[in-house]
C-alpha cells in the first residue's frame, strides 16, 4: 500500500464572497508576505500575532472545517512569569474562527493544565496597511493616505481608520463578551487568571468598513456545543447551495471527496453582492489573487459547471453585459461590444492609476460570451434568454468582426493600446508566455493565437443555432457559413506538417508562430480542426516533451524557453486540460480522454482536501510513488477554473450533450478502469430533473436513469445515446 502524500502551500485560507483571511498554519498573519485579511482588493489586516507575555505561541495543529471556518490547536513555550516558570506544553489555546461578508468572528479558548493556578497576559497585536493588492502582490507597498488607530476602553473595540482624500477603510476589532480587557504598546491584553483545568473564553469580531460599507456589529458571542463558530446563517446558506447542485455518488471513494469538495469550493468563489438571486450567482476567479468579476474566467467557468448548475452562467451573462463597453476607452483597452477581462475596488483603481475599471485587454472573453450564452440556452431551453441578450451578442459579433479582425483577414488578432496594458492578451497573458520554437519571444502585437481562431468558429456555429431558434433563417445560413470558410482557411494557415501539429499562432508578418504548445489542443475543443490533424495533434500533445504523467504542459519541454517552474512556459493547469480532453473526446479519441483526465485526477489526489491549484509546475512523473510539485510563486488556491475542471471533465467521461431546446439529452459515458461506477444526482436539464447511473460492464460503459421528474408531461427529457460511433451501452 503506497504512502499517501499530501502537497499543498503552507498557509490556510478562509474565505466567503469577497472577503478572506490567508494566515499561516498556526492562525498568525506574517508582515513580510501576502497573508492578511482581504476585502475589496484592500489588504485591511497585515500583521496577526497572538502571544503570552510577549512570547509566540506554538503550533501543535490546525485545519479548515469548513471554506468559511477553520480551527487552530496552539500551545506555550517555557515562559519565565513573575510567579515562577511556566513549563512548556502546559496551556491549551484554541482559536476557532469564521469569515463572512465583510466581517471575521474568533473564539478565543485557553485552558490551564499546569495542576496549579497560573496568572499570564494572553496579547493579540493587529497591524494594518490597507495596501492594495496589486502593491502586495508585486511587493511594492505605497502609504498615501493617513491611518488613525484609537482603543475605546469602554467599548472594548479597538478601530484602524486609512482616509486618502474619498478613499476609505476601516477595520475594527470588538471584544464581544464580558472579560476584562486593554490596549498598549501596540497590542489588545488580557489579564487571565486560571485555576488548575479552568477554561477561559472570549469573543472577537473584526469589522471590516469600505467607502459606502459600515457593518453594524453582531449582538453577542456566537459559538455551537462543539466551541466552533459557525453561525446557522452560513449553515443556512451552505444547506440551501447544497441542495441546488447536481450530487454525486460512485465507489471511487476518492473522486467522491474531489466532487464534493469542488461543490464546497464553488460556494466559496461566489461574489455574493453580485448575486442575482438564490439561484443565479456570479464566480469570482480564485482567492486569493483574483477575487472578482472577471470576463474569461467567469465564462469558461459558466461553461465547465453546466454539470453542477447554469446559475454561474445566468449570473455571469447578466453582470458581464452590465459592462459591455459602449465606446473606444485605449487606456482601457476597450472597444464597443468588448467583453471586460476585470474589475478591481481598491484604490489604485479608484483613483485611476491602473487601467482596471474595468479593463477590457482579453482577446477572447467577447468570443467566449456567445459560447457560454450558447451552452446556458442548451442546458436550459429558455428562448428568453437568447431574446434578452440579443443586443448584447449582436454587440459581441460586431467586435469580433471588425475590433477583433484587425487587419480583416478573416482571424482574430489582438493588440493592445493602452500604455499600462497587456503585452498578451490571451488566456495565456504572462507578458513572456507567446514564443517561436526556437525560444524567442514574439515581442511585435498584433497576434493571431490558433485558440482564438477555433472560439470563432465555435461561436458563429452557435450563432447560427441561435439565430434559426430565433427564426432568422437567412442570418443563420450566412454565420453557418462564415464559420466553415474560417474553418477551411484556418487549417491552411495553422497547420505546420512536419511538426504534425497546429502552430501557435500568426505573428505580425503573418508567419506561424512555430512553438509547440498546449493552445494547439483547444483547436480540438472548438471543433475548427480537420480530423486527421486533429488525431495527429493529439498524438503530439502526448508526447513526452508536452506530457508531464500530470496533465498537458503549457510549452514543450524541448523548446528553449520552456520552465516547469513557469506561468505558461511549462506548467500544466488543469483547467486547460480539461478543455483539451474534450476536445479528444469530440474526435472520438477515448484512451486519450482519459488518459489525460487520469493524470490531472492523479494530480489532484495529492493536494491537500483534493484542492486542484490554479497551476502547478511541469515536472515529470517519475513513477507510481511520486507526486505533483507546486507552482513555486504561489498559485490560487481555490481557484474557479481548476476547481470547475473537476465537474467538466467528469461531464466529459459521461459524454454529456444537453438539447432542452429540443427536450432531449444525450450521453456517450466512456467510463476508464478506474471509475467503475458512478450516479449523477438531481441534474436539471431544462424544467426536468433527473438522476442517472453509470457502470462499466468489462470494457462496455453502460447507463440507465435512475429517477425522472418533470413539472408538466411535455416538459419531460428524453435521454438518449449520442448519435455516431460509441462504446456505450443503454441500460436496461
């Protein structure tokens, strides 16, 4: 029986909607990193220390119970006291804490079991710096504005204030119970007084105030038998998210817990000021860099949960529209019709120092918004969907083709023009992350990325759909049309023979970008590529220089330029390996499917609570007993996209094709040796609910519906298997 070996970064993070707190293993904030507490892109909370008369406190263990909650398990050092020495070991300290909607609340425990009554001073030191998160992330830290911090003794609250001219936060920290308590030398105290096995026990809370933000504290100290804090709202609300995403059952004990574990993960990547409703929600991209609204992420998200639910993707279309851009804006980077790539809050934003406000430099999200569009009608049948973002996809199809098409040759281009702006503006937008094959960088703008070419293709495809359900036959025939003449022109201008592979891209001369590299894969996925090259690139994505054993690099490992330790010169993210094994899959390649949905779910398995990271490094699988190495500059953990990779590749295995337009949903289940098994619970096709069991019987994947249900007898879906040659087996 092989060890189990668990990676993950040394830190825990709690997390709900905007708000989250990154501390180290123990609870504490360290000043010289990226922990702290987060709400708005502001880092309101820098430094978190408890300690006993002046010393720190060790660890002896901690957890997360929840995303929302986690437990730490601290203990003393040997303590020199004014009564004598206080051994090491003989106090218990626990801190039980919970984040919510812009405030965190702590259970302070501390019991004696030193077999004598013992006297102490329990100290909790808070800094603030109120940084912006793109000065934390690059390490660049400027203080403008004044901070003010004032202890009311009355009250027990101590308040930071930071005021920049109309720029303001505020983080406030109240004892919420009757214990004696007071503020010096920088620090909260507590004077404790413990007889031998007494337990001692406080409430925190922590408010955190932006400019139009002022929480009104809670009433009193909340804590459950179990001393844990969590509150029966956010218990409430995790119950009710539960029951609206698709369950899962299967006697792979270990793809069970990477399901469920996705479904908490999700929950805690919602934006909940941007929801909709109960139902329809909008996906912030990853904690703890990229906790907002963003264009490709939140889209490729949408599309990857249709498994889980459409409510991403109704919440993502709405709030994406909201901010279609209406005018040229370069600094920006925006042109009419343009799909944003994100927004921030904090305050290089709000005093327009940085272009995010939103910024627009994405080459693909305004493509990708007609595919989610797409997919969402698929899932749902809901024509009004199509009628209610018909301006804005008609919008889309406009930048596209005219803004998208720089030179109108029929690809799309992309090039910044905003002076802070992007260098790329792909999904691989690392400014060194687009390479000729001989390592050097492809400096000169415009380029024309091969993914970007199949997206269109995709979605002109999808537009035709859209326009024939909306009874525009002519407009439908003319977009079927466009996209087989780009499909045609395409494999023409991208195909590089000997390599046996799509080229990157175009560069501004309009020669290949020669590199071999993982975009070529999302050709598949789109469907633009000819079959014979498609069957030819896969092989050549699974060679060695571009197959970790973990999933697909970003880069060939031959090529100069290649780093394992990289962005996206060499590392593998599961999201894009997900969009590739569907792809394999629409060529009818099955042992290539899952072959590389095995090595990103063997990659998985080692990460600590099954957490897929955003990225990890591109190191070679040596054998049965190795396992993955992390991203070393530190990847989001959890991160929407990795996280959504789970559902959509298990969508992928299932061969899940929804039709509600049409009543209909189709499955082509092509189960591996490994997953022998599996149900899918409660999966909403339309107005219909429905549950449906999977097995394998020898190497036949076989299927049958478990349990049905519809509103209205008309409203019922008919399962059917997918049209075309298939290893699948209906049920009986």
């Amino acid at each position: 029986m092989p060890i189990e070996i668990r990676v993950g970064p040394p830190v825990i993070i709690a997390s709900q909607g905007r708000t989250f707190m990154v501390s180290d293993q123990s609870g504490a904030v360290d000043p010289v990193t990226a922990q702290g507490i987060y709400m708005d892109d502001t880092r309101f909370i820098s430094y978190y220390a408890l300690s006993i008369d002046n010393h720190p406190l060790h660890l002896v263990n901690s957890g997360q119970l929840t995303f929302y909650a986690s437990r730490f398990h601290l203990t003393n050092p040997t303590i020199n006291l004014e009564d004598g020495t206080l051994e090491a070991q003989k106090l218990h300290i626990t801190v039980n804490r919970t984040v919510s909607n812009g405030r965190i609340l702590e259970d302070l425990d501390v019991a004696n079991y030193t077999g004598k009554k013992v006297s102490f001073l329990l100290e909790l030191t808070i800094h603030s710096d109120f940084a912006d998160i793109f000065e934390v992330r690059s390490q660049r830290i400027v203080r403008r504005g004044q901070m003010v911090t004032q202890w009311d003794d009355q009250k027990k609250l101590l308040r930071t204030s930071y005021d920049n001219k109309d720029f303001h936060r505020a983080v406030s920290y109240c004892i919420l119970d009757n214990v004696p308590a007071s503020y010096s030398n920088g620090r909260m105290c507590f004077a404790i007084d413990l007889e031998p096995n007494q337990h001692w026990h406080t409430c925190g809370e922590m408010l955190l105030e932006d400019t139009v933000k002022n929480l009104p504290s809670l009433s009193g100290c909340s804590r459950n038998t179990t001393g844990a804090t969590t509150p029966t709202a956010l218990e409430q609300q995790q119950a009710r998210w539960l029951s609206l995403c698709t369950g899962l059952t299967t006697s792979n004990n270990k793809l069970y817990r990477m399901y469920w574990q996705a479904v908490d993960d999700m929950q805690a990547l919602r934006i909940y000021d941007m929801d909709i409703s109960e139902d329809i929600w909008v996906p912030a991209a990853g904690v703890p860099w990229f906790v907002t609204l963003f264009g490709r992420d939140s889209l490729i998200v949408s599309y990857q949960c249709m498994l889980l639910s459409t409510g991403f993707a109704q919440g993502a279309l709405q709030r994406l529209a909201e901010y279609q851009a209406t005018e040229r804006d370069d600094w920006r980077d925006a042109q009419p019709g343009k799909i944003l790539h994100e927004i921030r809050f904090g305050e290089l934003a709000h005093f327009h120092r940085v272009p995010f406000t939103p910024y627009y430099g994405t080459a693909d999200a305004t493509i990708l918004y007609i595919i989610a569009l797409s997919e969402t009608y698929r899932w749902t049948g809901n024509l009004e969907l199509l009628k209610t973002y018909r301006e804005v996809t008609e919008k889309c199809l406009d930048w596209i083709d005219h803004s998208g098409d720089l030179d109108g040759d029929g690809f799309q281009e992309y090039k910044t023009f905003s002076t802070p702006g992007y260098e790329n503006l792909g999904w691989k937008d690392a400014w060194d992350a687009v390479v000729y094959a001989d390592g050097s960088q492809v400096n000169k703008q415009p380029k024309a990325l091969c993914e970007l070419q199949g997206y269109v293709y995709d979605a002109k495809l999808r537009l035709a759909e859209i326009f024939a359900a909306l009874g525009e036959e002519a407009r439908s025939r003319e977009l079927y049309q466009q996209a087989i003449t780009l499909k045609q022109h395409f494999n023409q201008a991208f195909w590089m023979e000997e390599q046996g592979c799509f080229a990157y891209g175009l560069d501004s001369e309009k020669k290949q970008i020669d590199a071999i590299a993982s975009n070529a894969g999302h050709c598949l996925w789109s469907g633009i590529a000819d079959p014979d090259k498609a069957v030819r690139t896969a092989a050549r994505l699974l060679q060695d220089d571009m197959w970790s054993g973990w999933g697909i690099r970003t880069l060939s490992a031959a090529n100069p330029a290649y780093n394992p330790f990289s962005y996206q010169n060499g590392s593998v993210w599961p999201h894009e390996n997900g969009l590739i094994a569907e792809g394999f899959k629409r060529y009818g390649l099955i042992n290539e499917t899952n072959h590389v949905v095995r090595g990103v779910f063997d990659a998985i398995e080692h990460f600590e609570f099954y957490r897929p990271p955003e990225l990890f490094a591109g190191i070679q699988r040596t054998g049965t007993f190795d396992f993955p190495v992390l991203y070393p500059n530190g990847a989001n953990i959890p991160q929407a996209w990795a996280t959504g990779s789970i559902f959509h590749m298990l969508s992928t295995i299932l061969g899940l094709r929804a039709d509600a337009p049409h009543r209909r949903l189709y499955v082509n289940p092509t189960l591996p040796d490994w997953l022998p098994d599996i149900e899918i619970q409660r999966l909403h096709v339309g107005s219909c609910v429905l549950s449906l069991r999977f097995w394998r019987e020898g190497v036949k994947s076989c299927w049958q519906i478990s349990a049905i249900h519809a509103p209205r007898a008309e409203d019922m879906i008919e399962v059917l298997d997918e049209p075309g040659p298939t290893n699948s087996s209906r049920g009986v």
